[in-house]
C-alpha cells in the first residue's frame, strides 16, 4: 500500500493552435480533469524521454524549458531562424537547428541547460529523420556520437570541450542506433553499393573494442531499416524495407524483420507464418519478449521470446500497431491510420483476452506510466474534424472523452514505470477463449448443397467453366467478412432485376422443352 502511495501522479499534456496545457491526471473528480498549468502560449512542446524537463517553442525562436516537477521555467533561449530543437534523453542538453545565413556557419548548436551556454557547434547543411537530432545519446547519456560521412564520432557526454574524443570508420553508412540503456553498443546500417549486399553491424561503443565487429548480418533488397534494441542491451530487431516488391504482391514495398545479437549467437530472419508487410514490432519492458504485427490483411499477430521462438500465437484482425503495457503485463493490438479503428486488450501472462472496443480516426495512443489506463487522441493536422481525447481503462471501457475545435497534441508525462505498484483487479476473461484460432481465408463461406430427395436420381449436368477472376479477388470477399464482420458483403446474395428476369426465361424454356419431349413419347407409343 505505501508504495502506491509514494507513486507520482499522472500527468497529460494537450496542445491546441496557439497553446499548451498540463491536466492532473486520471482518476479525475467529478469526470472533469483539473489543470495544473493554465493554458500557455507556444508553438510546438515535448518531454524529454525521462519526463525531467519540457521544451517549449514559441514564436520569434524562443526555446524555453520547464522544470516538470515544478512547472516552472527553468531557462529560456533565443535562436534566430530555428528550423528544430530536441532535448537529450535526460534532459542535460538542448539542439537547436537553425537556418544558414552563409555556407561556413556553424548551424547546431548544443547547449547544456543548467548554465544555459553553448558547448559545442557544428556544421550541417541538410535535416533528414537519420541525420537529426544531430547529435545521438543513449537513454542514459552515457553515450554520444554523430553520424558523417563513412564515420561515426563519438563525444564524451559528459564534457563536450573535448570535442571529438574518438572515431569510428564504417564505410558507406547511411544510419545508426545506439543501445538504451546501458547504452554499450552502436547498430550501423550500410545500404547495398556496387553489388555488394547491404550489412547491419553492431560494435562496442568503447574505443579499445571497436577494431572489428560484434556481429554483423548482410543482405539484398534493402533501402533503409527501423532498429528496435531490447532493454539490457542485448539484442536488436531491424525492419529491412525495399522501395519495391519484386513479388508485385505490395504496392509499397517489401519489408523484413531482422533479429541480430551482440554476442553473434543469434543472426537472420525472424521466422513469421504469413506472407506480407511487417506493420509493428515492439519490445516488451522486460526486453525478453517482443510482439510483431505481420502480414496481409487480417494481419496476423505472435509474440516471441528473445531467442526467437513462439510464446503466443494472438490470432489475426484489422490490426497494425502494438502498444505494450509499461508494466509488462498487458499488450494492447490496434488497427489505426486506413483501418477501422479496433482495439483489443490482452493479458499475456494470463494468455487471455481482456476486452476490445473501437477508438475510430485515432492518430496516437499510449498507455498511462502506472499501466492502468490507455489513451487515444484524434489530432490536426492529420484530421481537422472530430478531434478529441479518448481515455480507456486497461480492460478497454472508455472512462474519459473530451472533444476540441483542433487538438494537436495529447501525451502522458513519461514516469519511470518502477515508481508505480503493480496493476490490479483486472477484469475477468471473456469466457473462456482459445489464444491460437487460426482462421484460413475459405472458412465462413457457404456452398449450396443440393436437396437429396429431388437430385438423387438425376445426374448433374457438366459444370460450365468459370469466369477468370484475378488472384488479389478470389479471397477477397472473405478477406472483407473477416475484417469488417460480413457488413461489406451483406446484400451480396441478392439478384439484380436482369439476372431474375433472365432465370425465370431459363425455367420456362426447361419446362417448355421437358412438356414437348413428354409430347413426343406418347405420340411414339
């Protein structure tokens, strides 16, 4: 009981066009939230991984951070021609990007937050989602390096007077991603040249290790991958995508999902039991298990543990995004972006499912630090009408909606998941269901049989042959019936007007033809 106690409160950012506000989180009295930071002019705002600090932009290239135990501004900062800003991990140190007025100046700048200096400049011409934030660290900080040019140059943290203190040469490079916490490796993707495959190789972010690769995986048909490190550092998924399908089963592409350890024991695919894209692939808490949404729709969805073998097979849906439970515990399977919109809430320490709801034209989701709620938020500029905030409990009854003019952001407060007890009191299983149901695509559809009293003695007449159907539509009927529950197909057993004329003409010209060759066998006697 005490350490429920001690647990800190929830908190829920909400930005709107021109403001921010920072609500007390759920249980809210009275089913109203109360707020803790009056609505305050900005930008643009985010948290910093540890929920330490708050960046807020605001106009004219003003960069200011809160303190987010207090709420109050801890420092603020003036950058002409701002482009973009993050802030590290544990909120030490703030990036800025800012536009070149000339070709040799220094445009990112690093500054250390407390002091409110700059500590270190650099030169970057172009911003691209694998070259910012410029500067990398892990979710410790006691990492950080930057990706140039056939290298990798690496910062001590800790004291960025010293410049670069080492470097790393890994030819034709093209993206990294270091290790969480501890933050003891570096994954280096290098793209295919020249006829030579393309490579995912893990080194040691120490100096004295780096002489040779830890492990390394190579391959054809990759354009770019999506790393995902596990918690203790011990193991990397990769997504390898290619620009094109040579299939031609995929307009967008192909992609592949890749497991490498550092240790080298474990190295290739990850063996998924359906053809088609890899939607979503997350790691548990724990980091001994991960869960990948995978396939064709419906897509299909298994969890493994960190050797790669089946725990639970989580049977197939409209779904294309994974959220665990930051307790571990729970895991919640969505169908959002082009899909409808459901969501199904699973115990998987109990292999059992929880409950589903829908939360439709959701935009983002996440569970609460404590894992007790879950929340969805519909926002611009993706969709400009219906926005709103949506907040489930973790069995999936909605417990809060609040609807906005235009919502532009909705995010928990991050909290280290150990300051919060364990979840309680979940809500029973929905009867006794089986976890592994396998559904093929020709089940649910219904073939005439024909009455036996009537046909036993007649012999059927040649089958005519089919219409040419394309193979993308022979299923798709089922496909529909699966994934929006027959709707789609409903009315599809109806005949149009020229059809029923065309068969009530067929019957009378049999029973025409039947009464004439009767006619003609008793004119024969």
């Amino acid at each position: 009981m005490s350490s429920v106690q001690q647990s800190p409160a929830l908190e829920i950012l909400v930005r709107e066009p021109d403001c921010f506000s920072i609500w007390a989180g759920p249980p809210f009295p009275n089913s109203k939230p109360t707020s803790k930071l009056e609505k305050t002019p900005c930008t643009s705002t985010k948290f910093s991984e540890d929920g330490s600090k708050l960046l807020v932009t605001k106009p004219n290239g003003v960069v200011s951070i809160y303190n987010c135990k207090s709420l109050t501004e801890i420092r603020s900062f003036e950058v002409p021609n701002l482009l973009a800003s993050t802030l590290s991990p544990c909120g030490t140190y703030l990036q800025t990007f800012q536009k070149s007025s000339s070709p040799q100046e220094k445009n990112v700048m690093v500054w250390n937050v407390e002091s409110g200096v700059p500590v270190y400049q650099l030169l970057q011409k172009n911003m691209s989602k694998t070259t910012w934030p410029s500067i990398q660290f892990s979710s410790d900080e006691s990492t950080a390096c930057r990706m140039v040019t056939n290298e990798i140059h690496f910062f001590d943290p800790k004291d960025f007077s010293k410049g670069i203190i080492y470097k790393l040469r890994v030819p034709g490079v093209a993206s990294i991603g270091i290790s969480k916490a501890p933050g003891s490796y570096l994954a280096a993707f290098v793209p295919e040249a020249k006829g030579m495959p393309a490579s995912v190789q893990i080194y040691s972010c120490n100096k004295d290790l780096q002489t040779q690769p830890l492990a390394r995986r190579s391959f054809f048909r990759c354009s770019s991958v999506q790393f995902h490190w596990n918690k203790d550092s011990f193991g990397v998924l990769f997504v390898a995508q290619s620009d094109v399908d040579k299939t031609n089963q995929s307009y967008y592409g192909e992609t592949k999902l890749n497991y490498l350890t550092v240790d080298g024991l474990h190295e290739g695919l990850v063996s998924l039991k359906k053809e088609g894209p890899v939607h979503d692939v997350q790691w548990s808490i724990s980091g001994s298990e991960f869960a990948v949404v995978y396939g064709f729709m419906p897509a299909k969805a298994t969890i493994f543990d960190k050797k790669c073998k089946v725990l639970v097979e989580l049977g197939e849906g409209p779904y294309n995004t994974i959220r665990w439970n930051p307790k571990g515990r729970l895991l919640c399977l969505a169908g959002f972006g082009n899909l409808p919109g459901n969501m199904a809430f699973w115990d998987c320490s109990e292999k059992r499912l929880l409950g589903s709801t829908k939360a439709e034209c959701s935009v983002t989701s996440e569970w609460s630090p404590d894992g007790h709620y879950f929340m969805t938020a519909t926002t611009a500029p993706r969709l400009q009408i219906d926005n709103c905030v949506k907040i489930f409990h973790c069995d999936g009854s909605l417990y809060f909606t609040k609807m906005f003019d235009r919502l532009y952001q909705a995010e928990w407060k991050p909290e280290a998941p150990a300051k919060f007890g364990e979840i309680n009191g979940l809500v029973k299983s929905l009867g006794g269901l089986k976890i592994e149901e396998p559904r093929k695509q020709a089940q649910g559809l219904k073939v005439a049989q024909p009455s036996s009293s009537k046909t036993a003695n007649v012999s059927a007449p040649p089958a005519k042959p089919a219409a040419y159907r394309p193979p993308h539509a022979k299923n798709a009927a089922v496909v529909q019936q699966e994934l929006f529950g027959g709707l789609a197909a409903s009315g599809s057993g109806e005949m149009s007007k020229n059809a029923l004329r065309n068969k009530k003409r067929r019957e009378k010209q049999r029973e025409k033809n039947a009464a004439e060759a009767s006619g003609a066998g008793e004119n024969d006697n």
